[in-house]
C-alpha cells in the first residue's frame, strides 16, 4: 500500500508562484518503481492531468495548459515529488492531487493507482 502526502497549497495573486510536495510512504514501497503525476479538480469540473514524471525523472510531461509554467520534479532518494508552479492564473485554481502508478500507459492520463488527500491551491485575480 502506497500512501501519498501533498503540502503547500494555498492562496496567491495572479502572477505568483506556489510549490507543491508529495510524500510517498508504504511498507515494502520503492518510490522509484512508481510513475508520478499531478492531477487537478476544480469545483464543478472533471479531474485534469497537469504534469506527469518518469521513474528515474528522465521524462516529465505537461499539459498544454501549464507548459513553460509549471515544473515537476522527484527526488528517489526523499521519496519526495514537486511541482514548482509559476505565473499563476485563476483559472489554475483547484483541487491538487499527487498519483502514483506502476505502469507506464497514458503519459498524459488520469489513471492511477493510488491518490493523495489532495491540497487546495486558490489563484485570486
């Protein structure tokens, strides 16, 4: 069983940044055997893929939506993934969802195994 943390939601202007972590536990769990991503839900809407890392990191992937904004990164060592979000705009706010997943598939999907409790990030304009 795989439990994932995510820390550093919260509330900023348009334009700022915010950094969201994820810690990844589990009994017999090795980090870097998972596939890691961000998923977002805003109120009212389906959840959306935001960005996505391979096992060893060598790989990222992003939404249209967030490209050249956003940034995701993982540290194996820390079982710790991040993304470091930049130039903020209302409509990124929403719901933040730290996933993670053994297999590969849809880089781009929103299917994972397991899910984080999830942290608010609010963008006033």
């Amino acid at each position: 069983q795989v439990q994932l943390v995510e820390s550093g939601g919260g509330l900023v202007q348009a334009g700022g940044s915010l950094r969201l972590s994820c810690a990844a536990s589990g009994g017999t769990f090795s980090f870097s055997s998972y596939f890691m991503g961000w998923i977002r839900q805003a109120p009212g809407k389906e959840r959306e893929f935001v960005a996505a890392i391979s096992w060893s990191g060598s790989s990222t992937y992003y939404a249209d939506s967030v490209k050249g904004r956003f940034s995701i990164s993982r540290d194996n060592g820390k079982n710790t993934m991040s993304l470091q979000m930049k130039s903020l705009k209302p409509e990124d706010t929403a719901v933040y969802y730290c996933a993670a997943r053994r297999s590969g598939g849809n880089f781009y999907g929103r299917l994972y195994d397991y899910w984080g409790q999830g942290t608010q990030v609010t963008v006033s304009s």
